[in-house]
C-alpha cells in the first residue's frame, strides 16, 4: 500500500493542523511543536502499517467484502419475495 500512496504523490495523511492566531505565544508555540512531533510519529507509524500491506491482502479483502455483499443481496432477495 506504500507503493500506491508514494504513486499517488504521497499526499497528506492527517486533515488537521497547528493553529497560529498568536504566534508570539509561547504556550502556543509549544503546542504546536509538540504537534507536530505528534504528526511525524503517527505519519512514521502509518507508513510502516502501509509497507505491511500488500496488493494481495487488499485484493483478498475486497473479494471477501464483494461476496458477503452478494451473500447478503441473496438472502433479502429470497426474503423479500416470500412476502
């Protein structure tokens, strides 16, 4: 899975960011880079469990999920006509 999000461009793993409304703050600025330490650490973290994952698991999945997907298409189909 690394392989594709590197294809991809690699881009942003997290939605959210430091905020700056007083960037003179020194509790802000602490804050923040404890943040941003935070940020790398995960980043680290999801880009190793990416590197575990490979196309068969992903393709494995999705075969699974499409045929309980079917399977449960089945069953209401069978219900649903008996009424």
């Amino acid at each position: 899975m690394r392989d594709i999000y590197l294809a991809l461009g690699g881009p942003a793993l997290f939605a959210i960011g430091n905020r700056s409304d007083a960037p003179d703050c020194l509790v802000e600025k602490a804050v923040n880079a404890n943040l941003n330490q935070a940020f790398l650490e995960a980043e680290q973290m999801l880009m190793t469990r990416f590197g575990e994952v490979t196309l068969s698991m992903l393709s494995a999945d999705s075969q699974s999920r499409s045929k309980q997907r079917r399977d449960a298409l089945d069953v209401e189909n069978i219900h649903g006509g008996a009424r």
